[in-house]
C-alpha cells in the first residue's frame, strides 16, 4: 500500500481519501501530525477492509464503513482521533458529510 502526503488543495475539506484499485491513501500534510498518524489508520482499515469485501463478493453501505474506519482509527489512535473530530466541526467539513449523506456516498 502505498502512502502519499498532498497539499490541502488535493483534497480539501476531506482530511484523507483511500484508493483501493490504487492500493493507495492519501493524507493532507497540513494537518498535525497526530491527526495524520489517526488518518493513517482510518484509511488503512478503508484499503483492507475494501479488499477483503471484494474478496468475497460484497459491498458495504459506506456509512457503515466509515463507523468501522472511525472505531479502528481510534482504538490505534485515540487523541489523534479526538482532535479529528473537533476539526471536522467546521462548515466546510459539515458540508461534505451531508453532501455525502445526501448523495448516497
């Protein structure tokens, strides 16, 4: 798996992003380092997750995906989890969840 650190401008207001045919996440390099070490994490268990599903045929509602990133995330990382919390509370960040919500991704 590969790990690529990018400017807030690739993926702005995300926080990270995983590719699993790229076998690849993507992590802002603006974001405190614990944040990112958190990040990390989330998106690891994104790319393994991913392809054990695939493995077996199946897909999974992305919200329920996301809960089981978040709780794996914290158990690895929970002050880094925390902080990336209280960061997503921010309009731009409330945005994209209900963007997501309402778009079905």
């Amino acid at each position: 798996m590969k790990i690529k650190y990018v400017s807030k401008k690739k993926l702005y207001p995300a926080f990270g992003q995983a590719i699993l045919k790229a076998n690849t996440i993507y992590i802002r390099k603006d974001l405190p380092k614990i944040v990112q070490k958190y990040l990390y994490w989330h998106e690891t268990f994104h790319i393994r997750d991913g392809k054990r599903l695939k493995k077996k045929g199946k897909n999974e509602h992305w919200v329920c995906s996301e809960i089981k990133a978040n709780i794996y995330g914290f158990l690895k990382q929970p002050l880094g989890a925390t902080i990336t919390l209280l960061m997503s509370l921010t309009p731009s960040r409330l945005k994209l969840y209900y963007r997501r919500f309402k778009e079905g991704w």
